[in-house]
C-alpha cells in the first residue's frame, strides 16, 4: 500500500491534498505486480476486473519516485517474490534508487518476524533498514 499510495498521485488527488514528499520507501514482501488474480476470494476486493491494474503498483513506476528499499523472502508463497524482482527492475530501468534484498529461507512472515529480538538472527533486516534510513 506504501508504494501504491506514494506512486499513484490520484490517492491524494482524491483528497484534494497534494502529494507529500516522501524521502523513501520500504516495502517488505510487498504485491507490487501480482496479476493475473487467480484466487477467487480475492478477485472481489480488486475488482471490477477493468480496475486491476490500478491495483499495481509497478503500473506507476516513475522516475521521479523515491528510493525504496525492498525486502521478500525468497520462500514466499503468499505472495512471490516476483513481485519485488520485477518491481525492483522497473523501478531500476528509470534510473529510481531502489536496493532489493532477497533472503532465501524466509517465508512471507518471516520478514517481519525477523525485526523481533528473538528472530533478528534469521535475517539482517533491522540493519538493511538502518542502513536505507540512516545511509553510511
């Protein structure tokens, strides 16, 4: 939802707001590109089928987005890492600092669970994080 709402301007165009800046964003095990929806209990909440691409947040790539930083465990069966992958090449192709950090044993939860104290040895992602937020 994150870079959804930071790259589609028409969230805060709805509002009569104008977009804020946003420094960056970080995405863990994020649905930026999970067409086509093949699951019937979630076709309902993207749809009509006409309004799925608006649902995409790889259809507003921009080259003026911020940097992001996105984090998916390569075991992810909920939603595929794809989704970061081809995210991240887009958001690459138009020149958008973007880091991508792909863990091969972790599971959708497992991204979050790993910012918890007694999971933090299964991945660095707190330090990817402090390291996005507060560069070198």
């Amino acid at each position: 939802m994150a870079a959804l709402v930071t790259l589609d301007g028409r969230y805060f165009a709805g509002l009569g707001a104008a977009t804020p800046a946003i420094a960056g964003v970080i995405g863990l095990s994020g649905p930026y590109d999970f067409l086509p929806l093949e699951e019937d209990d979630v076709k309902d909440m993207f749809g009509p089928p006409s309004r799925y691409p608006d649902s995409q947040p790889i259809n507003f790539v921009r080259a003026d987005a911020p940097p992001m930083l996105l984090v998916h465990g390569l075991s992810d069966d909920t939603v595929w890492p794809r989704n970061s992958i081809n995210f991240a090449a887009a958001l690459h192709a138009l020149g958008v600092p973007v880091t991508l950090r792909l863990y091969p044993k972790l599971t959708h939860s497992d991204t979050v669970a790993a910012l918890s104290t007694p999971l933090r040895f299964r991945a660095p992602i707190l330090a990817d994080i402090g390291g996005f937020v507060e560069p070198g």
